[in-house]
C-alpha cells in the first residue's frame, strides 16, 4: 500500500510539474515566456510549448489580432477659424513586436490603447487646427485622416518603438460643441424659414400673375363676345326692320293699324295702369272710333 501511494504521489508531482512547465500558444496570441522578470522567448506560433517551472520562468499572452481603438472623450477641437468642434474616430491598430510593445508601453493591450489614444487625438488637433469647417466635411477629409495616419506612425516607430502597427484611421462624425450647435440649427432655420418666404412671396405673385391674366382674357373673351352679339343683333333688327318696311310698304293702312295695336297693347301692359284722355277727341283711340278692323285696306 506504501508502494502504491509512493507511486500515486510520485504521478501527481509529475502531472503538476509537467501543467508547470507545458503551455499552449492560441493562434490568436503571441506567447512571452519571461526568466526572472526578463523576456526570454517571444512565441508567434501556435501550439504546445514548454518552459522551466515557476518562479524561474513564467508565461503570458497578447493578443495579435487586429484590435479597434474608438474615441472616448468629447473635448472639443479648434479648426482654422477658431470654431470648436467635436469629433468621433477610431483606430485600427495591431501589436506587431511583443518585445518592443512590453519594454516600451506596457504589459496588455489596455496601456497601448490608452497611449495610442492620446497621441491620436493629438493628431487630430494639430491637423484640424489647420483646417476649417468646411474641409473637414468635404472631400479633403480623407488628406486629414492619412495625415493623422502618418503622424501617429511617426510617433509609435520613433526612437523607442511601440512595436505596433497602425492600419487605419479614420472619423465618423464631425459635429460643432452643443451650443454652437444649437445657433447653428436656428441660422438654419431662419434660412429655411427665408427660402420658403421668397418661394411663397413668388408663388403668390405668380397667382396675382396668373390671375390678372386669365380675367384681362375673361374681359377680352365677354367683349369679343358682346361685340358680335351686338353685331348679330343689329343684322337682325336691320333684317326685321327692312321685312317690316316692307311689308307696311304694301298696306299702309294695315302698318298704321298694327302699330296701333302695338301701342294699345304697350299702354295697358299692367292692370293698374290708369289714363285720363277723351277718347273723343284723342287720336290715340281713333281705331276704336273707327267702328272696326282695316282689314285688306278696307274697313269692316
């Protein structure tokens, strides 16, 4: 039984010697393996690996992976007409040599974030400062961004290298600081409100335009149109006067006799029509003194 647990005990101080000195390297990690708080080895392939046990070697792991570093803070920026604005970017960056990253920024991808960020936004500054508004919503963004890019390059392969690699900059908003914002949406909305007075003020004077024209056309219309009613008119009446003249010209005394009838009919057209004449002696009832109708130009 001694034996047995001698063995047993003998496997398990093994087993942890070996977990102790054997590690694996994930395809997406570089291995550091360190010897006394110095880099030893720096493992960039996957797979099983050893090391001596602790404390006389020890192991950590950083990512390799493409990595994407966005903005934080909301300071605002100076351009070139002193208007502050505020931008949005992101980075996208990757560590290239693990032993230039751990002497030079730090131990895990957190202390080259917090660096990369500020030497960004340093970036940014110094190009937006030489820009104005305009420019930076325009094309010439894309010349700022690779400017930012080359500089901050610049900056992490200096003299004391990062180790990193900075595959992208880029912005995603461009905006002015909240008051400026909100002065800038009424001078909007002033010039909107302007536009739509002018296009209401022409709409309107169109109308009156349009308007003026189709009742001069109106008036143009009802004149020509009266001006041949009239003209109809008249042919008629000369026509009708011309067939009454005549036919009176055949009978006078029938002519006088109908115009006669006319008149009586004209003179007692309502009930309450009164006349004070003598019907004896006026030449206005000489048809009813006649004792009857002319007829043929004789009476009967």
């Amino acid at each position: 039984m001694n034996r047995i647990g001698l063995v047993l005990s003998s496997l398990l101080v093994l087993l942890v010697l070996a977990s102790s000195t054997l590690f694996v390297v994930d395809q997406r990690q570089f291995g550091v393996v360190y010897a006394l708080g110095q880099i030893k080895e720096v493992i960039t392939e996957p797979g099983l690996n050893w090391k001596l046990p602790p404390p006389f070697q020890n192991v950590s792991y950083i990512d390799k992976r493409l990595l994407t570093l966005d903005s934080t803070d909301a300071e605002p920026m100076l351009t070139a007409e002193k208007q502050r604005v505020v931008i949005d970017w992101f980075v996208r960056w990757r560590i290239s040599e693990p032993s230039d990253y751990i002497r030079n920024v730090g131990l895990n991808e957190a202390a080259g974030a917090s660096q990369l960020n500020r030497v960004v936004r340093n970036a940014f500054q110094e190009a937006i400062n030489k820009r104005t508004v305009k420019e930076l919503l325009s094309l010439k963004r894309d010349a700022l961004m690779a400017d930012v890019k080359t500089e901050v390059l610049a900056k992490v392969r200096g003299a004391k290298p990062w180790g990193v690699d900075v595959v992208d900059v880029r912005i995603t908003r461009v905006d002015y600081v909240e008051a400026i914002t909100e002065s800038v949406y009424r001078r909007m909305e002033a010039e909107r409100k302007r536009v739509a007075n002018e296009l209401r003020s022409t709409g309107a004077a169109e109308g009156e335009k349009i308007r003026a024209d189709a009742d001069r056309q109106r008036e143009v219309t009802i004149a020509n149109a009266y001006r041949d009613a009239q003209k109809i008119k008249g042919e008629g009446d000369a026509e009708a006067a011309r067939i009454y003249a005549e036919a009176f010209n055949r009978d006078p005394q029938f002519a006088q006799f109908y115009r006669s009838l006319e008149a009586y009919k004209t003179s007692f057209a309502n009930k309450t029509d009164v006349m004070v004449v003598d019907p004896s002696s006026s030449e206005f009832f000489k048809i009813f003194r006649g004792g009857g109708a002319v007829v043929g130009g004789a009476k009967k």
